[in-house]
C-alpha cells in the first residue's frame, strides 16, 4: 500500500510517498481503507525528530483518519466490514490502510464528509478534555482561545461557545478573525496591531479571562499572565512560540493561577480509548445534529504531502488541513 512518510528527519522536503506492507488485522482490531487523513501540528514534530517517543526511521505520521472498514477482527462487536468511521490513531495515519483498536473508532455521521470526519479526532477531543475535564470551564465563564485558525482554535471556538462562555480569540489577520466571529468568537483580536492582554483588560474591566487555551507557548506566556483572572486556569497544549520562557511567580501566586499541561497522545491506549468512547456519547451527538461544524481548509494528495507540511507551517489555513490517498 501507499503511505506518506520520513527516512530521514528534516524540513517538509524529507516527506516521500513509500511502499508498506498492509497492515495485520489483530482480534479486537478494525482495518479502515482511508479516504482522509488529518495533519496536526504534531507531525511537523514528528518530522523534525521532535515528538515523543516517534523517533525511529522510518516512520509514517498521522494521528486521525477517516475512511470505510474494510475487515475486522473476530473479537470485534461495534462494527462491521463497510462501515463508515473516523478514528484516533496512536501514529500511521497517513496511510491507505490502518489498523485501529475497535475502541478508538467511532461510527461517522452521515451529515459530514471524509474530510470533516478525518479533522475531529485529534483537535475536537483534545479541546473537549482539556476545557471541559481539565480547566472545568462553566457556563458564563470566559475563555481566551489563541490561534483562531488553527484545528484548536476552530474546534475551540465553536465547544465553548455551544457551552456558554464568552469567548476572546487571537489571530494575525482581519480575514481570520471574522472567520473566527462567524464561528461564535464573541472578541476577536489581531495580535499583530495590539496586545492581546491590554485589550483583554480593557473589555472585562479589568478581571481577566478565567480560562486560557493556549497552543504557542513562549511567546504569549506573559501576556497569559495578565490577562488571567483571579483563579483562573492556564492550560498548556503547544509550543508553536517556543519552548522556554520565564514564569513570573509572584504574579502567579497572587492570583492563585493555576497551570495545566497536557498532550494527548502521552495518555496510555487505555485513558485515549476512555476519553474517545466518552467524547462519542457527549459530543458526537453534536456533530449530527449540525451543532458543530469540522471545518476543512484545504485537502491535498499524498503527492502533494510536502506542500501540505509547508502550508501548515506557514499557518495560512483557518480550521483543518487533510490529506488524501
């Protein structure tokens, strides 16, 4: 079969569609014939040698799909051979075929296509924990969510709106920060023509955000700092504006902040399988009833898998960016 992978680490360039064996189907495992696959910033990490624990060659990214069952394992009793599902995948997605534990699939809504399924997993389940388990975000509450178009941000967005907080927004253009309006941003602001933590203060008076998602890191750190509220809670998921940076402890512990720092794909087969079987009963549900939307940017080939890296990087996009076979 056809895969998009890495023999060497490096730059999008390094990216070459390869020849693999098809993959072995275990008891309580489902084969999917993939028809879309998501990028996420991960695997630019993973091509750069810089995720986790994949870091051997040769290696495949990819960590959502979407396609149809083409076998299942003779334990498997959620599915069946021709059903349509999109599934969280550990690493491989960017491939024609994946094997996936029946548990880490969900059956797709017929209202979305193969592209907006294979965008969900990643991005939708990863703001879910991290707003709603996590940081406990209330309704009435307001939220910060950075990178508006971002998979994080139009996922972010949308959840927290549905939910009842106020939601304030960045981006580096007015194009994306209407995008970002149109899908329930009540601020939006361009992060390049002012700072985001004044004008946070100035539209709460003063009081802050009592949530921030933020998936840049360094750079917007100390600006998270202020703009937080009393009590209120950081969480952590990316480092897109670096990775080091200095913490004002003071300014922390006066106004008892507290720090979450999450990656999903560090949880153990079993937590992602609890996390993805809960996120289909309490937000799937959502999806078919057109509540939410998975929004799809641009799709691009496995040839074309090189300029898909570089699009992303240069974060041209608003919502997801998928490949397909």
């Amino acid at each position: 079969m056809k895969a998009v992978g890495l023999k060497k680490f490096g730059g999008a360039e390094v990216l070459e569609v390869l020849d693999l064996p098809e993959p072995k189907v275990g008891p309580k495992e489902i084969l999917i014939q993939v028809e879309a696959a998501g990028l996420n910033r991960a695997d630019i990490l993973i091509r750069e040698g810089r995720y986790g624990a994949h870091r051997e060659l040769p290696v495949t990214p990819g960590f959502e799909v979407a396609g149809r069952i083409k076998q299942v394992g003779p334990d498997v009793t959620k599915f069946k051979a021709g059903q349509k599902v999109f599934a969280l995948l550990i690493i491989g997605g960017y491939a024609e075929q994946v094997v996936v534990p029946e548990w880490l699939a969900l059956p797709m809504p017929e209202n979305l296509s193969m592209q907006e399924a294979a965008g969900i997993p990643d991005v939708f389940l990863t703001v879910w924990i991290t707003l709603f388990k996590k940081a406990n975000l209330r309704e009435g509450e307001k939220v910060l969510i950075h990178a508006a178009g971002s998979g994080i941000g139009m996922a972010g967005i949308q959840l927290a709106k549905i939910f009842g907080a106020t939601v304030f927004t960045t981006a580096s253009s007015n194009e994306k920060l209407e995008k970002a309006k149109a899908l329930g941003a009540d601020y939006a602001i361009n992060y390049t023509k002012a700072n985001f933590a004044e004008e946070i203060r100035k539209i709460t008076a003063g009081k802050g955000v009592e949530v921030i998602l933020d998936g840049v890191g360094a750079s917007t750190l100390e600006g998270n700092l202020q703009a937080l509220a009393e009590f209120g809670r950081l969480i952590l998921i990316g480092t897109v504006g670096g990775r080091e940076a200095q913490l004002h402890l003071g300014r922390a512990i006066t106004k008892n902040v507290t720090i979450f720092a999450f990656r999903l794909h560090g949880h153990s087969n079993e937590q992602l399988a609890c996390f993805f079987q809960e996120f289909g009963q309490e937000i799937l549900p959502l999806f078919e009833q057109g509540k939410l939307r998975s929004l799809v940017d641009r799709t691009f080939s496995f040839k074309e898998a090189k300029e898909a890296h570089s699009y992303l990087e240069q974060r041209k996009n608003f919502g997801k960016v998928i490949l397909v076979p």
